[in-house]
C-alpha cells in the first residue's frame, strides 16, 4: 500500500485558523484538546520586519520516537503517518518526552495528538484540516504526488523568496508532513535537523534492550527452575519406594502428569 502525506504549505498560510476549529469539530475533540495549534512568528529588525505562522501538528516521522518508546504500541505507523490508539495507551508520557517536535501532548491521562484522521480517510473523506483551507494552504494525498506539488509551489515562490524550500524530505527518516517553506526553517523554530532526545535515545540503547534480556533471563531461569524441581521430585520418589510408601515411581509420575 502506498504511504500518504500531507502538504502544507506556510507562504499560503493565512492564520484563519479554519484548520484549528475543523480538526476540533470533526474529531470531536474534548474541551482543552487541540490537534492544531497556529503560532505567529515575527523575524527582524523594525521596520524591516516579517511575519509567518508556524502551524504547529504532527510531522508524522518516519523514524518515530514517539512510535520507539511507547511501550503498549499505542503509538505505531500505518500508510506512512504516525497513528494512534488512546484506548491502547498506559498514560506513560514517554511519547511526550521523545518527540523532536514536542507534538504529543497528554490529555485526561492519555497522549494525544493527530492520526491523521484515520477513520474519516478510510471511509472515502479528506482529513478535516484539508476539507477547510480556504487558501489551499493544506493538501493531503499519495507521497510521491504531494512531494512533486510541494517542489513545484516552493519553485513557484522563489523569486519572491529565495531561501524557499521543500522541509520533510530527509527529517527524521522522511515526514509524512512535507512543508513549502518561504524561509529556513528556524525562523519559525523548527529544527533543520531534528535530533533524538536523550530520554529517547536512553530507552532505545538501553531500557529496550535490557527489557528483552530480562524477559529471556526470566524464561530460561524458570525452565531451569522447573527442571531443578522435577529431579527433585523423582529423587524423592525413588526414596519412597524404597521404604514401601509408593510402589512404582513410574507408575505415580503418570498419575501426576
């Protein structure tokens, strides 16, 4: 199955907000949970000034953190973006806590953050978001097309904006958010190179693979502990028989099993 993604693009971006209040309508999103956030930015010097929204979502990486450290899979990738079933989630935080982005946020106990509205595409619609944009700002569909359209309207812009850029492309493993940027992208803060938090990299190097070895030491320490007892038990039953309590050790070891 093809991977999907979204484009977005900020020199289209108006700050309407459309996509904040649809998201939260359409995935009927509790009072203080928001998918969406808009930040105005200003970069400059007066009066030489600029200004932009960082339309702050979740970049769906590819290379999850988020997706890594969620210990009951809560967390995990479908068609490219970054899913998530808060009925699986334990309410650990190591998701809020791993993510590059800071996207997962913890509401009523549990994480959450955008999945792309999972049931709404499967069921033949658009993701609220997209549905909305009266600037075409937002656009959702296969990979392969959605980095094509971000190139060409990015190309599009440059006289305007000569730093313009496609960002998504190799953060991160690939974002299934891919951005049409006026400017470099930390003058909205948003990292040109995400880097792995070190909680994340913790559990990664260390917790992860210390919790598989104490899984299997455990295993091996039973088997060998129900080995143990077993010659113990026929020990004990070869020492019966000899004083007349049992009359078969055999016999008695298949009556018990």
């Amino acid at each position: 199955m093809a991977d999907y993604a979204f484009l977005l693009d900020l020199g289209r971006c108006i700050g309407c907000q459309a996509c904040v209040a649809s998201c939260k309508v359409g995935n009927e999103l509790g009072e203080g949970q928001q998918y969406i956030e808009l930040v105005e930015k200003t970069h400059g010097e007066f009066p030489n000034l600029t200004g932009g929204w960082d339309n702050h979502r979740c970049f769906h990486c590819t290379d999850a953190d988020c997706v890594s450290v969620c210990p009951t899979g809560a967390l995990f990738k479908e068609d490219g973006l970054t899913r998530l079933d808060r009925s699986a989630c334990s309410g650990c935080s190591y998701c809020t806590e791993a993510c590059p982005y800071d996207v997962p946020v913890m509401w009523e106990g549990k994480s959450s953050k955008c999945d792309g509205c999972a049931s709404t595409v499967s069921a033949g619609g658009s993701p609220w978001c997209v549905g909305t944009c009266p600037s075409n700002a937002l656009e959702y569909g296969p990979r392969e097309e959605i980095q094509a359209e971000a190139h060409r309207r990015a190309e599009a812009i440059r006289d305007r904006y000569p730093n313009a850029q496609v960002y998504g492309e190799t953060q991160a493993g690939g974002l299934g958010m891919l951005v049409v940027m006026p400017d470099d992208p930390e003058l909205l803060d948003i990292p040109q190179d995400p880097k792995t938090p070190f909680m994340a990299e913790a559990w990664q190097k260390v917790v992860q693979p210390g919790a598989v070895v104490l899984t299997l030491g455990a295993a091996v320490l039973a088997g060998v502990g129900g080995v143990i007892s077993r010659r113990r038990h026929q020990e004990e039953l070869v020492i019966l028989e000899a004083e007349g309590v049992v009359d078969d050790v055999e016999k008695t070891e298949e009556e018990e099993g």
